[in-house]
C-alpha cells in the first residue's frame, strides 16, 4: 500500500462526491455498458470503499478503472466539483501497489512505458526499427500473418521520415520583431510519430512573432505512466521537466493530453515549484488566441468540424480559443458539431488495451463526424488524431491538427 487508509490522498477527493448521478450521462462507458461500476459516480464509490478499508481484494475492482477512458467529462457535468482524475490517478496506483496484474501482457506494457517511452533515445530507436520494419515489408507482413492485431495496426502510425524524427533542440527567433519568448514542450510519442506537427507549431510560433527555445532536457510528460499506475515513475518524469524549464516564462503544448498533465505537476509533485511551472503551461491555440495572431494564416476553403480533445476541453478547460482561431482562416467554414466534447475512445493507448469499447466509442463518434458532412476535422491531440483517422479511413475525410491550417501562406 502506498498510505493508510482514509489517508490515502484521494479519500478526500471521493467525499466530495454527493452521489447526485449528474455526470452519469456525460459518461461513455456508463452510456456504452449502462452499469453503475462503469460510472464515475460508482467508481468513486469503490474508490472510497478502497480506501477505507472495506475492499480487501484489489483486483476484484481493478477492471472498473481499466475500463474507464480518463476522459474527464464526468469532471466537467459535476457541480459538486469533485476532481475525478485525482480519484483515478490515485486508486490506479493503490491498485497497482496491492494488486499488479500479472499477465505477459501487462508486464510488456508496463516495460514499454518505464524502459522505452519515458527513455527518449529508446523511443528513437524503437521508431527507428518500426521505420525500417515498414520500408523492408517486414511490419506488412507481420500484419499479414495475424501477428499485429487488424485494429492495433489501424491505430499505429506511419513511421515519419528521419529528418522529422531528429530530435528538435535550439533557440529559434521569429522572422521579423519579437513579440515575445516560449519554451515548447515537443513530448515523446508526439515527437516521434508527430515530429511534422511540432515543427508546424514552432513556425507557426515564429511566424506570429514568437522567439522559441526548445531545450535538451525535456522528456515525456508521465501521463502514460499516472494512467498506468506507475506514480513514482510519473512523478520523476514530472520533475524532469520542471527542471528543464525553469527559466521559461511560458510552456507551450501542442498535445492535449500532455498539456493536462503538465497543468497538474503541482498536484502531483506537490511543491511549489511545480505549482508554478503548471501556471506557466499553455495550450498552442490557447496562447495564440491570448496574443492574438500578428500573420494571417493560408487560406483553407474547406467545410471543418472541430473536436474537442477531452483533456483540452475537461481537463484544461480550452474551449473557445481554437474555435476563435480557426474562424480568422480565410476561407473556412467550421459546422457545428453537438457530440464534439464526447470522447473518441482513444483516451492514452485505452484504444490498445480496451479495443471493443474504444473501437464501438470511436466508430459513435466517426458517425457523428460524418453527420456534419464536413470534409475536414481538426483535433488538437495525437491520440485523437490517430483514433479518429482510423474511424474515418475510407470516407476520404481528413483529420488535422488545428496548427496545420494556422500557419500564414509561406509557414
Ligand atoms: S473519466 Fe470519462 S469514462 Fe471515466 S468515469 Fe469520467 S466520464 Fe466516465
Ligand atoms: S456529478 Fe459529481 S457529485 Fe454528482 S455523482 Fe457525479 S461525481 Fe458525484
């Protein structure tokens, strides 16, 4: 056990549930499942049951946390206030203390995240072989013989080519007057998979005017790792990055995922420090929508939908700014979009360990893209990205990130 008891940290956050079910049906797997456990309001009541003693097995409740996306929308419907991610993080690590799954595949994934993941230049490599994997024919094949699940292997991303992959490090002053300084945080799986996108955000950056410093030590935000239960990891992970930035006035994100979790170091760290890092953190259209755009972005004529990334929108609170943004593109028309703040299923890696429930989440949500009748979405998180483009292949809907269709004509 990490703590005792009703000591345990999150014991206080599950009593400020006050069981009114009005999260319930903002909640996917609930609406998905229809069971009370599958519920935010029954996992906090099993949380608190934990911690209080009345709970002796762990792994009898572990799958009612396995299964829940982190989505935080439950977050956004409560008017108790109550802040779920801690109840989650906090009884996922309890539950991995006292009961962590055995299986080979657990113990794979759990490698993964520790040894590869939080390990840049492993990361790099892994990357690196998965490239040359897909040029020799060796991941198609792979495939072929059924020893990449069909599902998995719609959701892994095509390997960059090598000069997005190099590691982005430098200081990097705009074209014309400085308007200001940030630091940008490039992440892990985002600077790997998505390096095109960092770099479209730091000339974004610069082309509004922004000198940009990219610094060395930086690294993987632990998100990952918090979902996963590995606390201690997450937490080294955490002050890594506090370390890294502190001469930083302002941390820009372009990954909605990290961004959370990097706007939550003060909870998680506990320190002041970090609690100031965290009021330092950014998301890209949030700070640019703040500044105002000084370069009008390329025109894109083109019918959008936007979709909220869960951990921008519940866990961040952004909202309006990629919206405002997006509306300054000549040319566009952004549609509206009722389903645009539930979850797409993609929640971490949950569409690789929970794939029925992220797959039938993420095909709702591919019909409700698909009832806009709009040619493009735009989503400002990687995860999402890859989840929805595997939902949408075939329709010949793209699926962007809102930086891509920021950038001024010569960005
Ligand atoms: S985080 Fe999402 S899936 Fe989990 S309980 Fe809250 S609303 Fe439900
Ligand atoms: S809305 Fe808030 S207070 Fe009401 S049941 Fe859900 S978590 Fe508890």
């Amino acid at each position: 056990m990490t703590e005792a008891g009703p000591e345990l940290p999150f014991y206080r956050d599950t009593l400020g549930c006050v069981h009114c079910g009005l999260c319930l049906p903002a909640c996917p797997t609930y609406q998905e499942l229809g069971d009370e456990t599958e519920s935010p309001r029954g996992r906090i009541l099993l949380s608190r049951a934990l911690a209080e003693g009345r709970i002796a097995d762990g792994a009898r409740i572990a799958s009612h946390f396995d299964r829940c996306l982190g989505c935080l929308a439950c977050e956004s419907a409560c008017p108790s206030g109550v802040r779920y991610r801690h109840v989650l993080e906090g009884t996922r690590a309890e539950l991995n203390q006292r009961a962590p799954e055995r299986g080979v595949r657990a113990r794979l994934r759990k490698l993964l995240l520790s040894q590869v993941v939080a390990r840049p230049r492993r990361l790099r490599w892994a990357f690196a072989a998965l490239g040359l994997a897909e040029r020799t024919g060796l991941r198609r094949l792979a495939q072929r013989l059924g020893l990449i699940p069909q599902l998995t292997e719609r959701l892994l991303p095509a390997v960059p080519p090598r000069q997005q992959r190099l590691p982005l490090v430098g200081a990097f002053p705009p074209p014309g007057v400085t308007r200001g300084r940030v630091a940008l945080f490039t992440g892990c799986v985002m600077e790997q998979a998505f390096g095109e996108i960092n770099r479209k955000t730091l000339a974004l950056l610069q082309a509004n005017g922004f000198h940009v410093d990219v610094v060395t030590d930086q690294g993987c935000c632990g998100a990952l790792h918090l979902h996963d239960g590995q606390l201690e990891l997450a937490r080294r992970l955490a002050q890594r990055n506090v370390d890294a930035f502190r001469g930083a006035d302002v941390i820009v994100t372009n990954s909605a995922g990290c961004g959370a979790a990097l706007r939550d170091y003060g909870h998680l760290l506990g320190s002041a420090v970090a609690a100031d890092f965290a009021g330092r953190c950014r998301d890209v259209c949030e700070f640019l929508a703040e500044q105002g755009l000084s370069a009008t972005p390329a025109p894109f004529p083109h019918r959008v939908a936007y979709d909220d990334p869960c951990h921008l929108c519940h866990g961040q609170g952004v909202r309006t700014p990629p919206r405002a943004l997006l509306r300054t593109v000549p040319g566009i028309q952004l549609v509206d979009h009722p389903s645009a703040e539930t979850c797409c299923g993609s929640a971490g890696i949950y569409n690789l360990l929970q794939p029925e429930l992220a797959s039938a989440i993420g095909a709702d949500k591919a019909g409700q893209l698909r009832a806009t009748g709009a040619e493009v979405v735009i989503t400002g998180n990687p995860g999402c990205i890859m989840q929805i483009r595997a939902h949408l292949s075939g329709t010949g809907m793209r699926v962007l990130h809102p930086v891509e269709v920021l950038l001024p004509e010569s960005g």
